[in-house]
C-alpha cells in the first residue's frame, strides 16, 4: 500500500523484481498487463495509476481494494 503526498490517497502498490521476471519468462507478460491496464476502463478492474521502473524492479500503481484476498473469497 501506498499513500500520495499532495492529496492523501491511498493505492495498492505492486512491486516485480526484474531479475525474476525475465528468469521465469514473463517479461512479455508484464509489459502486455501494463498495457491493457493502461487502456482499459471498466468497474470490475483495477485501474493502473502510474507505473515505473528502477534498475532492478517494476512498480505499478493500482487502485486499493480492501475486504480480504479475492482468491481467499472465491
């Protein structure tokens, strides 16, 4: 979780190690899931915020959902 300074706002903070992405094959993955995210905009999916990269790891911004695990639900 992640709070922005100006306005307070809170926002779920996913954080990929780059290292393991490109070892399990997912860098394709992860840049296709940053661009769906970036274009699509429907209630039942989180909306992508910001993302941004440093040397050795990936952020995406996403909205905060709170009430538990979706899959602990299912």
């Amino acid at each position: 979780m992640a709070q922005k300074k100006d306005d307070l706002q809170y926002f779920a903070l996913k954080i990929l190690v780059k290292k393991k992405i490109e070892v399990v094959g997912e860098k394709k993955h992860t840049f296709n899931e940053r661009e769906v995210l970036t274009w699509l905009s429907h209630p039942f999916i989180l909306k992508l915020h910001y993302c941004f990269q440093t040397k050795s790891k990936v952020y995406m911004v996403l909205d905060l959902v709170t009430g538990g695990d979706l899959y602990y639900n299912l």
